[in-house]
C-alpha cells in the first residue's frame, strides 16, 4: 500500500511522514522542484515531482496510492500578491481530490486549519459545529482556506472518502521556516519580545498533530471535521513556560491591541511597496481580538487523540531552535 502526502517538507507534512514511517508505510511524497528537502533527511520515501496547480503532475503522483493525506498549504500571514493563498489553497486544493477520486484513492485525510472553526459571539469554545461565514475570516489565509474546505465538503457530498482535520497550533521539533506559532518562540527566545498583546492560544505537540492524522485515517468519520488541539492557553501562560523553559524573562508590558492595530496598518502599507514582509503582521493584530480557544474533546473521543501537556511541545521547539541555530 503506498500513500501520498503533500506538503511532506513542511512542519506537519514532515511529522506525518515520519508517523507513517515509524507505522511500516510505504510513504510516496509530492515535492516542487525548489523544495527544501532537510526535514526529509534520512527518510525512506519516495520523491516525485508535482505542484497543485498542475493537475497532470498529481494524477502521475497519486497513480498506485490507496491513501492520500493533503497537508500542503500555501501557509503566511502576508504575501505581495494575495491570488497565490487561492491558486495553491482552493485551487490546489479541488486539483488534488479530483486527481484522487479519477485515480481511485481509497480515502484521504485534509489538513485544514482551526482558523475556519468559528468562535461562539458571546465567548466560549469553539467546536467544530459553530457557525462561520467567509466574512468572518481575517486575512487571505483564512479566507482560502475555508474556501478549500467548501470544496472539499461539496466532493465529500458526491461520495469522495475524506476526512477533515483542524490543527490549533502545532508546536515542536524541526519547524523549518519557521510558523508564525514557532517564529513566537524564537523571537521569546532572542529576548525580541519588550511587549505582547493579551490572546488566547491552543497548543499542540506536532507529533499529537500527525497521530492524529493517521487516527482520522483509521477512525473518522466520512466528511466530517476533527479539531486536533490539546489546552487553551493565554499568551502570557505561554511566555511563563517559555520562561521556565529558557531563564528568558517574559515580557511584562502589556498593550493594548487598539494602540498597535495603526502600526500593524502602516507596516502592512510598507510592505506592499517594499515587497518584504511585514514586522507586525495586520492579520496577527487582528486576530489578537479573539482567545482562539476550542473544545477538542470531538477527536479526543472518537479518533483518540493523544495529549502531551503544552510544557513538552515547547521544551521540543526550545531545544530544536537553539541545536539549529536559530538563537
């Protein structure tokens, strides 16, 4: 039985692989010709050339494969020319499950992300039942991929076998780029952090965030959605345990959102004219406005999603950042 994932070089795409090696699977990976390959190093898979706006190239890649699990994702909070979020996300996205049913894979996991689930009006948890619209997503990211999930809800409704998945906010070894999740702790770790804006986050282990891919390969349920999140945490619990973490003092000036959101504007104006990205990311302040907290029990009961407490994802990334120079 041979699977292929996508997004394979990437945080989450690189832990699934590994989860799928450790398994005995014949892993196949889809990778673009400038790929960095590093976090594929010492891997027994196969490499095959593609990209999701090619769908000849992912008909010739998903050709023998009984399982797909599509991790890739065009992931930023900024980019110069916003149509790549939806050339690579929607479009992509539609690509590669229709080059999946004319091939005739069995059944394919989606990795989504929590930034579609909706948060209640009122405060409270998000569940994977709360109501959303498209206006409601803050940044081309988001937008794209709830857009990617409509596609993928509408193939489900003509008989594709597929499961979608939401990671909260993956945290651990070997993020690359890093994520805005990681480049936190990095920048904590650099002592670049005077000041926070109060949010909520929740943290997950990227290796709890691959089992639960293959869980929801093996368990869940034909269209439906699994948040693949642990505990809900305010930024600054998480500054508290970075702290433990690395004697790194956590920053005690707290500010307002509504005194950073115009620099946030000004340094998005800079950047379109720059073409560098922005220090401040827009789409990060605004979306400092809600405590990103979910209720996870869903995948905790019927995938059995495992949960490693936030203090050994972070200590992970701590150590993984400082052996790769990071800091």
């Amino acid at each position: 039985m041979i699977t292929l994932v996508t997004g394979a070089t990437g945080f989450v795409g690189a832990a699934v692989v590994r989860a799928l090696v450790q398994t005995g699977i014949d892993v196949r990976v889809l990778v673009r010709p400038n790929s960095d390959l590093q976090n594929l190093d010492g891997l027994p898979v196969e490499r095959v050339s593609g990209d999701l706006r090619d769908p000849v190239s992912l008909r010739r890649a998903l050709t023998g494969c009984r399982h797909l699990y599509h991790v890739a994702a065009h992931y930023a909070l900024w980019a110069k020319d916003p149509s790549i979020f939806y050339d690579i996300n929607v479009t992509g996205t539609r690509n590669l499950l229709e080059a999946a049913r004319d091939v005739g894979v069995d059944r394919t996991v989606y990795c989504s992300t929590i930034g579609t689930i909706g948060l209640p009006p009122g405060g409270g948890l998000g569940t994977e039942e709360t109501l959303v619209s498209l206006e409601q997503m803050a940044g081309h990211y988001k937008r794209s991929k709830y857009l990617a999930e409509q596609e993928v809800h509408k193939l489900a409704k003509e008989g594709l076998s597929v499961v979608i998945v939401n990671p909260s906010a993956p945290v651990g070894e070997r993020d690359v780029k890093p994520t805005p999740t990681g480049q936190i702790v990095v920048d904590f770790m650099k002592g670049r952090m005077p000041a926070y804006i109060e949010t909520g986050i929740n943290i997950i282990d990227v290796d709890d965030v691959a089992t639960g891919h293959l869980l929801a390969m093996e368990k869940g349920r034909q269209g439906e959605r699994y948040i693949l999140g642990s505990k809900n945490l305010l930024l600054c619990e998480v500054f508290e345990i970075l702290g433990t973490l690395t004697g790194v003092k956590a920053p005690a000036l707290k500010l307002p959102r509504g005194v950073v959101l115009p620099f946030a504007y000004l340094n998005h104006w800079i950047a379109n004219l720059t073409g560098m990205s922005p220090r401040i990311p827009l789409e990060g302040v605004k979306m400092a406005k809600y405590k990103m907290h979910y209720d996870c029990s869903k995948a905790i009961r019927e995938l059995g999603l495992p949960q490693h407490p936030p203090e050994v994802a972070l200590e992970k990334a701590v150590r993984w950042f400082k052996a790769h120079g990071y800091v």
